[in-house]
C-alpha cells in the first residue's frame, strides 16, 4: 500500500510541476514562415484573397479528402469564410474567413477550430525587384490554459511544416500561371464578346463637367424603362464613347424589346474580339488607360474595330470606395 501510495503522491507532484512550470510558459504563440515568388504580387494576392480555390494550396487538403467544405456566398476579400467538418482527428472541424484585405499587401485571417480559441492568420506581400515575397503568420494566445502553453511550444515545429508545404504549393500555381498582360497595372484580357441586344438614348456635344451627371440621368431613365415595360435587364450598364462629349449609355437587355420612348431606343451589338481591361479606380481617371491601349493593340497585332465602351460593374452608391469601383474598358479589335 506505502507504494502506491508514493506512486500517487509521486504522479500528483508531477501533475502538479507541470501545471506550475506550464503557467511561466509563453501564453503566446507565433509561428512564421516565408517563400519568394518569381511573379507580381497581385498574383498570389488573388489566389489567396479567393477562398474558393483555398483547397487548391492548403497544406490539409489531402490529410482527409471526405472533408466537407462550405464556401460562404462571398469568395473573395472581407466577408468571405469556408468552413469544413471531418471526422478525422487532424483535420476536425472548423472555420475560416478574412477580416481584412489590403490588394497586394495584406490578407488577416481568423482560424475558428472547434473546441479552441479563434487564432489569426495573416499573409504579407512584399515586392522585391520582379519578385513577391510572402510571409504567412500565425498568431495565438493560450491565456492561462495550461495544456495549451504547453502544446505551443510544439506549435512552431509542428505548423510550421504545414506552412512550408503550403507555401510551396501556392508558388508553384502562380510561377505556371501565364504572363498576365497589363496596361497602367491593370489586368488586360484578349475576349470573344456575343452579340447582345440593348437599350440606349444618345447624347451628343455634352460639356465635359457634366458628362457624370448625363450618363447618371440616362441611366435613371433606361432603368425605370425597363422596369415599367418589363424588360429583363441581361448585364451591367454601360456607355459606348464615340468621342469624349459623344456617347450611348445603354442596357444590355434579353428578349423583343418595343420602343415606347420617343428617346429611348433599341439596338444590338455585333459579337466581336476585345481587350478588356479591368479598371479599379474613380471614372475620372481613366485617361491613362485609353493613352497607352493604342500601342499595346498594335503591339499585339490588332487594330481597332469599334469605339470603346466602359461597363459599369460596381454601384457608386453601395460602394463609397473609389478605389473599389470596378470598371470594365472594352476595345473591339480585329
């Protein structure tokens, strides 16, 4: 009985110990890893701010391929989450989602494992000559969980890993990715556009400050057109620039449409080739973008067929950001 009774007090004073040593241990825990990207940075920015292609890269993909994933409605940038659940110990269940997205800078995550503390996650971007270098991050607190303390000092060695081989995988993607081509930075896409019916009203020999405001009032008149009449609204408006005081704001629409408006007419565009740009920023500031197409169409081999047109893909009144608002510039060519 003396035994076990030493046995008993033996186990308790370890107990004991290692709680008392677990409460000195660091109740923080960081882990980081970083790999060197032979691209731009808005390559593996965009792969990474979509979590829709998470599996894609992530180093536990493989660990349990049963997984059950769960993307949110929104794939990219703050406000987008996947959640997943396994029965496999290692994987578990759990969620992601970005809380901050900075384009080619900063991506925060917040990692949300069952039966622990939500942790943070980021990646940083950082361009050196040609090249990206991605630095991903965890950072946790254990709080006076002593278990966990103890589990952190582990946590180095044993995610640490993971981020390698994720890493590793998401510069493999973007190094195979073609050369993307841009103009003023912005994204330049070769397109076979289809033929597609609209309705539009013309102004001509508008004074440049009040361009803005014209397009808004064309815009106001062909939406209550086509909610009056019935008409289904088949993509983003847009305006067609013959020159810089003459343009058609239109609406893509689908179906037979009846000009009932003496202003508002019916037209349709014939498919075609085009190089769309896609354009982050206020309208005003767009000019760079019309300078150099010119010679990038040539460089290409192209020549204009069409006048320009602008599609607008972002809402001026949802979104307050300027920088935020997408545009699409499209270049009929042949």
């Amino acid at each position: 009985m003396k035994t076990l009774k030493y046995i008993g007090i033996g186990i308790l004073v370890l107990v004991l110990l290692i709680a008392i040593i677990g409460l000195f241990l660091p109740s923080k825990v960081h882990v980081e890893r970083s790999i060197t990207v032979n691209t731009e940075p808005d390559i593996p920015f965009n792969l990474i701010n979509d979590l829709s292609k998470f599996n894609d890269w992530s180093p536990w993909y493989n660990i349990d391929t049963n997984t059950l994933y769960t993307n949110s409605e929104l794939k990219t940038g703050v406000g987008a989450g996947i959640s997943w659940k396994s029965d496999n110990p290692d994987v578990g269940n759990g969620k992601l989602s970005i809380i901050e997205s900075k384009p080619n800078e900063l991506i925060v995550t917040k990692l949300e494992f069952e039966g622990w503390d939500p942790s943070g996650a980021s990646y940083l971007f950082m361009t050196e000559d040609n090249t990206t270098k991605i630095t991903w991050t965890m950072d946790s607190d254990m709080g006076y969980n002593v278990i966990g303390r103890w589990f952190g000092l582990f946590m180095d060695d044993m995610i640490g890993k993971d981020y390698d081989k994720g890493l590793a995988a998401i510069k493999k993607i973007c190094e195979e990715q073609p050369i993307q081509d841009k103009v003023v930075g912005f994204d330049v896409n070769l397109r076979t556009l289809p033929t597609q019916n609209y309705i539009y009203l013309t102004n001509q020999n508008i004074n440049a400050n009040e361009i803005g405001l014209k397009i808004g009032e064309s815009l106001m008149k062909l939406d209550a057109f086509a909610k009056n009449n019935k008409v289904d609204v088949a993509g983003p408006p847009f305006t067609v620039w013959y020159s810089p005081t003459n343009f058609v704001t239109g609406i893509p629409v689908s179906g037979e449409v009846l000009a009932t408006d003496k202003d508002i007419k019916v037209g349709q565009q014939a498919g075609c080739d085009a190089y769309v740009v896609s354009y982050y920023g206020a309208y005003s500031n767009t000019e760079a973008v019309y300078e150099n197409m010119s010679s990038f169409i040539t460089e290409k081999g192209k020549r204009p067929s069409g006048p320009p047109r602008e599609l607008y893909l972002s809402d001026p009144v949802l979104e307050k950001d300027t920088a935020k608002w997408l545009t699409e510039i499209v270049f009929p060519v042949q």
